[in-house]
C-alpha cells in the first residue's frame, strides 16, 4: 500500500503482516530505541473491536430511547422487533461507508465523517424502502432513531480515540518508520513525527543524501548514506522497519520507486510518500492519473463559496441562539463587574477582522480602568509570546475579571460580534492594528476568514503558545477549513475552558 504525509491530519492503516514487539538498533549515540509494547495490528483491532461494540451500543440506544419516545411502553410487536434489527443496520451502514477501515481508525475528521456519512446513507435507504415497500414507518422513530445514533457513536469514537492516543503517547502500537529523502525533508518529517506522536508513527532510522543532519537528529535514529533502493531495503531489514516514508528525492523516484515499493511490498511493508506539502488536509487532496501518471491534485481552500455562505448563516443563527439562552448570564457578570470596581462594564478594542477590516470587538472588562495606562510600568515582566503582551499574575486583574478570565467568561460580549457578522464562532484570534503592521505574507493570510471567538490557537494552549505556534495553527485552520473542524475546535474549546488550559 502507498500512502501519503505530512499533509493531512490522521493515523495510519495495518501492515499486511503481523509485526512483533522489537528493540532496533542502537542510535549514533548509544542510546536504546522506543519499543513498541504492542504491535500496531494488536492496537488497532482492539480499537476496531471496541469501535464495533460502541457503533452497536449507541444504535441499541438510540433506537430503544426512539421506541420510548414515540410509543411509549407498549410499541407493539413490530418495532420491538424493528429497535432489535435497527442496531444492526446502524453497524452494517458503518461497515459499508468504510467506518471500520484501519485507515480511517484515529484519523482526523474522516473517521467522524464517516458516521456523518453512514446516518445519510441508513435514511435514505430507509425512505425509499419505505416508499417501494409503500410500508407505513414511524417518521419520529427514524427522526429520533438517526440522530442519537450519531450523537451517541461520535462520542463513542472520541473517547476510543483518547484511548488510542495514550496507548500510542504510551509507546504501544507504534508503527516503526524509515526515513528516506535529502537531510532537510528528512529532518523536517522528524519534527513532525515528534510533534504529533499520537499519530502512531515512530523513526528508528534515515536513509539521506545531501548535507548531513545536525548532531540533535543524528543521535536520534540510525543515519545511513544513500537513498537507492538497495541501501533502502538493507536498512528495512536491519532494523525490522514496518514503514518506509520517502520525502522529495531526485534519486527515488519514477521507475526507481516503482521497483522499491515491489520490493517493499514481498516484505509487507507500507510504502508512505510525503509530497512536501505541510499544514494541508486529507480531504484537499487527491490523486489523479494523467497520461499514466499519478498526479497529486490539491483544491483550493474553502474560503469562499457555498460552504462558507453556510458557515456564516450557521454562525449567526447560533449567535442569537446563544445570545438569547446566555442573557441571564450575562446580566450577572455584568452586575459583578459593576459593583467590584469603578468603569464600563464591556471593554471595546479595535482589532482586525476578516480582509482587514477593522471593527470594534467588545468584551466585559476584567482589568482595572487605567491597564492600559500601567502597561508600560510591566513591561520588564511581559510572559507573552513577543507579539502579544500577557503577564501570568497580572496586577491589573480585577478579582472578578480573574474569574472571568479563568473560564473565558470574558469573551462572552464577543457573541454580538458574531450577530452582527463582525466575528465567526470558530476561525483566527482577532489580531490588533499594531501586529498586522508588521505582518508577514504567510502571517497575512490568515485575514482571508472572519476571526473567531475560539479557534486551533484556543484548544491548544492558547496562552501559552509561542506566536510561531500560534500563526502556524491559524494558518492550518484557514487553509483547511471545513464545517467539521468547526465542530471539532466547538468540542475541544469547551474541555480546554473547563480544564482552564493556558487561560491567564
């Protein structure tokens, strides 16, 4: 099989061959490498299993809640037999949208997108059976039935996920990687491997032409000279490699790595190619044959167009909603803000939104009146990034604006701006004039969406990011934006506001 990284988000599939728990070689420096407790295959089918029984448990569920919500205790014998069979169909539909896959098992948004997917196909099926069957089914059944069956399994998932990733973080069913490319791609797949562990892919050695990697690299897998594919397969053997990743290589390529992947195939190992494309998305890329070749398509963002017209619909819809469900709320904070300390209740600024607009942001005040004022008398002991000023332990922190703060309470106003199309629940952190002034183009670029009240920078430290950190995962999210990311950041901002992670 051939596959493709540094790209997209995600897992990885099953090697053709069971592979075995192993201690490879020693590193330039001596030191042992990570062992892998349990085989990648071991982990997965675990994870499959699991993933079976919650898809089965969650439409056992659903269609019991369903039963109970639209017959009440005495449903009568055929939707008794139908909340029995319906569980089944719901685990059967998985299957057949390709729920179950290795290569969708812990792999970004696809494998939540598949249920999406397996719900839309079970109602139309379900429609037009009934329509041919001219059979008589309960609407509210399938209305209530689908949609907790969803909800339920996409739950399931993301707490198996969690599982899977602290088996992985643990070293358990880590896939074991050859490197192969010129020592810069190669040493830039090394990063993003250490980076993202969760992801099941370990290096234990390097196949590199050009300059040679810097002593940090070197001591980290075992570094040999030459990407042809004889050196390649050599080195599999050696230390028992169950995947090969070839970054951009002059000397590999065309008929060379045909003949690689043959060789690597017999072995049952995973041949993986990185494009070298970084911070781009699965689903923005394609393979399409021209002319006998493979040709690597990849769309263009979805920054304009029909799913962005329903993003912002979407946002603003939420936006009253919430608005209106949170007024209670809100009519507290601001009485607290009120009686703990003289000023305004809301704080406006002026930042820039999306095409460099700028709009006045607004936000309950969780500062003393004259902050801006003492900014300069903090300087020597700013904790920010370098762009952005934050201090731990700041001073001028009213009592009631550290409780607001601790929560992300204070950014609740910012639901009007999101009313009024100013902001977008999900997207960029609103940037002030004074950053963009000295923005790069790459750092330009995340101007092209609306700002948004959370985004990547929110769910991943938030605070406690360096601003090379926080551009890159703006940056990510413009460039790969879909409405299931959307409802991803959504899940993860509220765990990271309740652990209250890099909130100061």
């Amino acid at each position: 099989m051939v596959a493709e990284i540094g790209a997209s988000e995600g897992g990885f599939g099953v090697p053709r061959k069971p592979v075995t728990a192993r201690t490879p070689g020693p590193s330039a420096s001596g030191e042992a490498r990570p062992v892998s407790a349990q085989a990648p295959t071991a982990v997965l089918r675990r994870y499959r299993r699991l993933a079976l029984m919650s898809d089965l448990v969650a439409g056992a569920l659903a269609a019991a809640c369903a039963t109970l919500l639209r017959f009440g205790s005495d449903p009568g014998s055929a939707y008794v037999v139908l909340s029995v069979v319906a569980p089944v169909l719901w685990v059967l539909t998985i299957a057949a949208r390709r729920g179950y896959e290795s290569r969708f098992l812990g792999a970004g948004p696809e494998e939540y997108r598949t249920l999406a997917d397996a719900a839309l196909a079970l109602f139309i099926v379900i429609a037009v059976a009934s329509f041919a069957l001219k059979g008589d089914l309960s609407r509210g059944f399938i209305v209530g039935f689908l949609p907790l069956a969803l909800v339920v399994s996409l739950l399931g998932r993301r707490r198996l996920r969690s599982w899977l990733f602290r088996q992985r973080l643990a070293g358990n069913g880590m896939h074991q990687v050859l490197l192969v490319g010129r020592s810069d791609t190669v040493t830039d797949l090394l990063e993003q491997l250490e980076r993202e562990p969760q992801h099941g892919l370990v290096a234990v050695g390097a196949c590199v032409t050009g300059a040679p990697l810097d002593a940090l690299r070197a001591r980290q897998v075992d570094i040999t000279t030459g990407t042809d594919p004889r050196t390649v397969l050599r080195r599999v053997d050696d230390l028992r490699a169950d995947v090969v990743a070839v970054g951009a290589d002059p000397d590999l390529s065309g008929h060379a790595l045909r003949r690689l992947a043959w060789q690597l195939d017999e072995r049952g190992v995973d041949l993986i190619l990185s494009p070298g494309i970084v911070e781009v998305a699965g689903p923005r890329l394609s393979i399409r044959p021209v002319a006998g070749l493979s040709l690597l398509h990849m769309e263009r963002p979805a920054t304009r167009g029909g799913r962005m017209l329903l993003k912002r619909i979407l946002d603003r819809l939420l936006g009253v909603a919430l608005f209106v469900v949170l007024s209670p709320l809100l009519a507290v904070i601001a009485v607290a803000i009120r009686r703990s300390s003289p000023g305004p209740v809301i704080f406006r600024q002026i930042r820039i939104g999306e095409d460099g607009k700028p709009f006045e942001m607004l936000k309950f005040r969780s500062m003393k009146v004259d902050a801006e004022d003492q900014r300069h008398e903090l300087a020597a002991i700013d904790e920010g990034n370098g762009v952005l000023f934050k201090i731990r332990d700041d001073p001028r922190v009213t009592r009631v604006g550290a409780l607001l703060r601790r929560y992300s309470l204070d950014e609740l106003p910012q639901l009007w701006n999101v009313v009024r199309g100013e902001m977008s629940l999900v997207g960029p952190r609103p940037p002030l004039p004074q950053e963009v002034i000295g923005y790069s183009d790459d750092a330009t670029r995340r101007l092209r969406v609306k700002p948004g009240m959370t985004g990547l920078w929110q769910v991943s430290g938030r605070s406690d990011l360096s601003w090379e950190e926080s551009l890159r995962l703006d940056l990510r999210y413009v460039d790969n934006w879909s409405l299931a990311l959307d409802a991803t950041i959504l899940w993860r901002t509220l765990r990271a506001v309740l652990s209250r992670s890099g909130a100061y």
